[in-house]
C-alpha cells in the first residue's frame, strides 16, 4: 500500500529546494584595467598594524577599536542582521509543538469531558519553487553585507585616527619650530634693544625685529589652539580618555612611521574593498529577492500534522485514552490579486537594477580613490625632495645674511627678511611632510585596508 502512493508522497521533497531566482553574473567592472599612473606590483593585503609603525599610534587604534561608539554600533548591527537570518532561516525547518486542551460542557442535563495531548507540525511549508529559500538566500546576503559594513566602519576609524595623530604630530613639530624662532628672534630682540638705546640703530630696524616676534607668537598661538582641538578629535574617537602612559610618538620625517603601499591591478579592489563586497551581496540579495518574487505565482503547499492520544478522563489520559492524530495538507493557488504579484516582482527586478548600479559606482568610486592617492603620492614625493633642498638653501642665505650683518655689510633687513624666508619654507615641509603621510593612509584605506 505504502509502495502505491510513495512516490506522490516524495514528489513534493524532492522537488524542493528548486530555485527560480534568475542565474547570477557578477557586472564588469566600468572602470580601465590599469592605473594612470602606470603603477601595477602586486597587491598585499598587509595588517594595519604592520602599515602603522608608530607604537602610540598602534596603541590608540587598538584602544579605539575596543571603544569606539560608532564600531560597536556597527557591530550590533551585524548582531541584529545575523538574528534576523536566524528566524528566516527557521522557515526551512517544521515547527513541532505539543498541544494539551481539555473541555467540560453541560449539554441536555449531561455533562462530558474531553482531553486532548498532541504532538505535531504546525503549518510547515513545503518549499517546491524556493520561495522560503530565496528568502533565506536573501537574509543571508543582507547578514554578510552587515559584516562587510562593519568592516568598512572599522577601516574608516582606524584611518580617522591615524589622520587626526599624523596632524597632532605635524602640529607638534610646528610648535617647536615656533618656540625656536621666538627663542632667537627674541634674542635679536635683545640685542637690537639695547643697540637702539645706545643710539647704533633705528626704531624702525628695532620694530621690525619686534614685528618677527609678535608675528611667531600668534604663530604658535594658533598652532596650540589647533593642537587641543586635535586631541579632543582623537578622544571621541578612541572613546575613552587617552591614557597617560602612551609611548613615545615618532617624527614625520621618519621612515618608519608608516609602510609603504602597492596598489595591484584594479580588479584586486573587487575582493579587498569592504563597501564593494557589501554592494556585491546586496545585489545577491535582490537577485534571490526576485526568485522568491516569481515563486509567489505558483501553487504553495502547507501541511499540517499531529499525533497524539484524546480520552473522557484525565486520569484515563495516557493509560487507557485512544489514539488520535492529524494530517490536513493545504494548497494554495493564486488566481486573482490585483496585480500584486506582479508588482511585486517588477519591484525587484528594479531593485536588481538599483543595486547593479550601485556596485557600478562602488567601483568607479574606489577606483578613482586610488587612483587620485596614487597621483597624489609621486607629485608630493618631489615636492618634498625640492623643499627639503630649498630648506637647505635658506638656511645657508640666511647664515651667510646674519655674518654679513655681523661685519656691518647689509643692513639687518636682509637677516630678517631671510630668517622670515627660512621660517616659512621650514612650516612648509613640515606640511608637505604630513600630506604625505596623510595620502598613505588615504591609500591604505582606498586599497581595502587588512586585517
């Protein structure tokens, strides 16, 4: 008997898990195969903490991961779209519950009793077009995108910071250079006093060294004013005090302080690049979207099930009760809705498109991104090259200026006029210096960063 009918009763588990979401091709990226620069070595996916060098450095991203508000936002996040797949997920499984009910009633001067204890499925969902898991594909791709979001929120803070440290650093040297040039302008200060007392000089040649003076003291006011509000930018994003026991911070001249990068091809950014891989599974997601869209429109098969025992008498319940069970399959087959079946799967077919679009951008996005860092990193290269060469020609004019003057040869413009020069050719370097290292780390974070 059972041999008659068991291949109905197969049938519908073996047809599902079909599927009837369209077949997925990844887009070509809309973007050239090489750089403009021409730079093409091999890409490595290198750990941030062997591209940052500097130990304080390492040391705040370390603490900012652990305690950061907007990475623990996008943490839980994952945490909630992870749930969320957990409870689609469960749709693939039969829900089994244990049923118990009791009833008492008077009817005609009689009184009867029933009692009732069942186990069994409680609407299970036969998935013969893959409607549930389409669904469940598409909760899968959305958790995934999560942890690529979060990944990208941790990417994004660990370049914050080390931007933030580079101009706290740059800010520190600027500091020095402004204490060494109040120190000595100061100094001359002094001196040319006391010559203009002695009637050597004029008050316009002791005012204009006054000038240089008070002119690097609002220097360095502003540099200190810059510095606090860098330290608060670092502080909310470590989230938490900065300990006072860092270690020591490195000088932007030194090589050590940052790794140097190699771009690679630009399709290597496809499997590197966060926001590119979250936009790839968002498009998964809207390409299962669309199956369990086009399941809708075929017949659905429920069934429900329970076994179990009924007896007049509690106390007769498990001994003596009779055996009783449950078995009302349901098919469901949608004849007339308005149109909202397929307005629905119009919808995500457009959803399809939008996220084709915006994985499109995500590339051309990233690799302009690149591509600007890596421009930026060979013009700046010369430019300092070329600075710290005019930096040692000032300083030679203007020792040569100073022993001149000394000798009573030129007058001391050409001291100050040359020290002013020096001043602003040495602040220069110091910002060329933190461009520099701020377009490696906008590099780092173009390229995918590591982990």
């Amino acid at each position: 008997m059972f041999e008659k009918f068991a291949p109905l009763l197969l049938a519908p588990l073996l047809l599902a898990g079909c599927s009837l979401a369209p077949g997925f091709e990844r887009p070509e990226a809309p973007v050239a195969g090489r750089w403009p620069t021409g730079d093409s070595a091999a890409a490595t996916a290198i750990d941030w903490k062997s591209f940052f060098g500097d130990p304080r450095l390492k040391k705040l991203i370390d603490l900012a991961l652990a305690n950061n508000r907007d990475v623990r936002v996008a943490a839980l996040n994952v945490e909630q779209v992870r749930a969320q797949y957990r409870i689609q997920r469960s749709e693939l499984f039969p829900s089994v519950g244990l049923g118990a009910s009791a009833t008492r009633q008077r009817t005609a001067g009689v009184e009867l009793s029933n009692y009732d204890l069942s186990v069994g499925v409680v609407s299970y969902e036969l998935d013969l077009f893959g409607r549930v898991r389409s669904l469940n594909q598409a909760a899968l791709e959305q958790y995934l995108a999560s942890g690529e979001a979060a990944r990208g929120a941790k990417l994004a803070l660990v370049s914050e910071i080390a931007t933030q440290y580079l101009t706290e650093r740059a800010l520190l040297e600027q500091i020095a250079l402004a204490d060494q040039t109040i120190a000595a302008t100061s100094k001359t200060y002094e001196l040319t006093k006391q010559r203009f007392d002695a009637g050597d000089v004029s008050e316009l040649d002791l005012q204009s060294v006054n000038i240089q003076v008070q002119t690097a003291r609002v220097t360095q006011a502003n540099y200190r004013q810059q510095l606090g509000q860098t330290r608060n930018a670092l502080t909310l994003l470590v989230g938490t005090a900065l300990p006072s026991n860092l270690p020591a911070g490195r000088p932007l001249g030194d090589k050590g302080l940052l790794d140097d990068l190699s771009p690679g091809l630009p399709s290597s950014l496809l499997t590197r690049r966060p926001d590119i891989r979250e936009a790839e599974h968002n498009l998964l997601a809207a390409h299962a979207d669309i199956g369990a869209a086009r399941a809708a429109f075929f017949p659905s098969v429920t069934l429900t099930g329970s076994g179990g025992v009924s007896s007049a008498s509690f106390s007769k319940l498990f001994d003596g009760g009779s055996g009783a069970w449950l078995f009302a399959p349901q098919i469901n087959l949608p004849i007339f809705t308005g149109g909202r079946l397929k307005a629905n799967l119009d919808a995500a077919g457009i959803r399809r498109q939008i996220e084709v679009a915006q994985y499109e951008k995500s590339i051309q996005t990233a690799f302009r991104e690149v591509a600007d860092a890596l421009v930026a990193r060979n013009g700046l290269r010369d430019r300092i090259a070329a600075t710290e060469a005019l930096v040692a020609a000032q300083q030679k004019r203007f020792e040569l200026a100073d022993a001149r003057y000394q000798r009573g040869v030129d007058s001391y413009f050409e001291v100050l006029d040359a020290q002013q020069a020096l001043y602003l050719v040495q602040q220069n370097l110091i910002q060329l210096r933190l461009a520099r290292l701020t377009n490696l780390v906008s590099l780092y974070k173009a390229l995918g960063g590591g982990w």
